[in-house]
C-alpha cells in the first residue's frame, strides 16, 4: 500500500505539470482569488515556497495568474521569459469560461505565439482557473 501512495503523489497534477524538487518557481500575478491548493502542490512537488514577483535571478518556471483586466496578455508573456531560465517553463493560468475575468482561448494562443511560445498542454486547475503550459521552442533549449 505504500508503494501506490508514493505512486500517487508522484502523479499530482503539479507533477504532471513538471514541478519537480529543487525548482525555484516564480509566482506573477498573485491576488486572493487564486486557487490556494494547487499553490500549495506546486510547493510540495518543487519542495520549496513560491519566489514573488521581487525575485532577482533567473527561475526555473513561471506560474503566471492573469485576468482579463490585467493587461495585455502578450506584454505580461513576454516580461515572464525574462524571469524563466532559458527552456524553462510558464505556466498560464486564467479564469475558465463564465469567471470574472475570462480569457478566450484563441487570446491566448495568439498571444503566446507572438511571445514565441508554444503550448505545450492546458488542464483544468481547481473549479476557477485553467491552465497552459507554455515553453520556448526546442531551438533555444539546444543553444545552452
């Protein structure tokens, strides 16, 4: 029985994600409507606490929380690659479909192509928010 609970948390939505230990992952766009428990799975699978947006080196992956009224989407991709180490990961997240602050899919697929990024897989996050995982382009991974 032990062995498929260690199984089981191997297979948490974070660690499906990619999180994996030792990862420093930077938090933007953080307000009081996120969803708390997959903040906290994320920490468990990266066994560490979430960097803000005052975080001044380089991290692994991005956890981006964007609304609606936030901005324009593609300005806030293009600030997150800067903050990722280059073939790292940004994880988009949004509010899903009838939520205050509700992005169209086909948003934020212009957007992150304009960014340079590719979808790499969108799950649902909790009852409030989605998610996109966004990457640079096996290119720029190679050049390291």
């Amino acid at each position: 029985m032990s062995a498929t609970a260690d199984h089981a948390e191997e297979t948490t939505l974070a660690g499906r994600l990619g999180f994996q230990p030792g990862q420093v992952v930077q938090e933007i766009g953080y307000d009081d409507d996120v969803d708390q428990e997959f903040r906290e799975a994320i920490e468990a699978a990266a066994e560490g606490d979430l960097v803000d947006e005052d975080y001044d080196d380089v991290a692994d992956a991005v956890v981006l929380w964007f609304r609606d009224d936030d901005g324009d989407l593609t300005d806030a991709l293009v600030d997150a690659i800067t903050y990722v180490e280059e073939g790292g990961a940004i994880l988009l997240l949004t509010p899903k479909t009838g939520r205050d602050g509700y992005i169209e899919p086909s948003e934020i697929s212009d957007a992150a192509r304009t960014a340079g990024l590719t979808a790499a897989k969108s799950v649902s996050i909790g009852k409030d928010w989605s998610g996109s995982r966004l990457a640079t382009p096996k290119a720029a991974k190679s050049k390291r």
